[in-house]
C-alpha cells in the first residue's frame, strides 16, 4: 500500500524507519511511568522492547493490514526523542495514527512537528480515512491531533475518544507537503 522504508524529514525533526537496533536508546526514552498514564501498561526494558521491535519490523500477520513504524530523530541533539506509527488497513482505506515523545523532550512541539507530517505524508496514500484514539483527559495528546488536521467524533472505543482527519479525502487534495517535510526512501 505504502513504501514501509521511507524517511520523513520536517524543520528539525527525521522520522527513520524503526529498527530492532533502535529499541536499546527508545527504552530510555520511554522509561518514564507517567507516558503510561491514559494508554497502561508499564516501561519496556530494552530487551522486552527489542523483541517488541523485531514483532514490529517483521509486519502484520494479516496481509490486509500494514504497520508502519517511525522513530523520531531531534537532529539538534543527535538522539531518538519518540515515535510515531500508522495502521493501514487495505480493506476499508483507513490508517490509525498514533505518537508518543519521551518526557524529557514533551512540551517543545516534537510530537505535534511529528504528527503533522505522518499525516501529510499519508495524504499522498490512497487512504480514505485517517483516525488515532485519545483518552478524553490527555490534553496535549488532543492538542497534537488539532493540529495533525484531526477532529474529535462522538464515537468512543475502550474508553478513548475517536478522532478523524476532518476533510481527508484519501490522495486526492495533493502530498500535503507544503510545510517543508520531504521523503525519501533509500
């Protein structure tokens, strides 16, 4: 459906394929508790999340589903700061967002940087629909999808609010690349 290779730059951030190799840095950066707060679970340890990656680079057991996996490289500081990811589904079009910065780098606009350009990258896509879910108390992470284009729904699934690209019409309005973000694939 979509090159699982591609590299998304934007003003200050690259957003690089993930890589079994890359799971040792992200554990640091993941392993604040409060990132668990609305979506559970506990830290990965880097072995724990190594395996996770290798579940990840592998692919979807389902052929009708794609999953596309980014780490969030801040080129300033020459480290990993987060990730972003789609779920593409061939059957209905639609891809499921989500993004997640380390506490460290929170507050400096690196996931709303990060979202807006998965999001314009996958307007270049035949998707017909772009979605992430949100826990109603999650504030900044509600913040981030105002500004990747997506606007909340009534509609709710384990107890998060869904929310939609509002006026996504699947590859039809142009790359949505106008914000200097640039692909490349290797």
């Amino acid at each position: 459906m979509t090159p699982s290779g591609t590299d998304i730059r934007t003003p200050r951030l690259d957003l690089l394929p993930l890589r079994v190799e890359h799971a040792e840095e992200m554990a640091g950066v993941l392993a604040d508790p409060a990132l668990h707060r609305f979506v559970g679970g506990t830290p990965y340890t880097p072995n724990a999340l190594a395996a996770r990656y290798r579940r990840l680079v592998a692919g979807s057991p389902d052929p009708e589903v794609t999953w596309l996996n980014w780490v969030v490289l801040l080129r300033e500081e020459s480290r990993l700061a987060g990730t972003v990811q789609a779920t593409l589904s061939a059957a209905n079009g639609a891809a499921e967002i989500a993004w997640v910065v380390g506490t460290p780098w929170q507050g400096r606009g690196l996931a709303k940087e990060a979202a807006v350009a998965l999001v314009a990258w996958l307007t270049a896509y035949p998707v017909r629909s772009i979605t992430a879910h949100i826990h109603p108390d999650h504030h900044a992470s509600a913040a981030v999808a105002r500004a990747a284009g997506l606007a909340p729904t009534p509609e709710r699934r384990d107890g998060e609010v869904r929310w939609e690209c509002a006026g996504h019409a699947g590859g039809t309005g142009g790359s949505g690349r106008e914000n200097d973000i640039t692909t490349h694939v290797p």
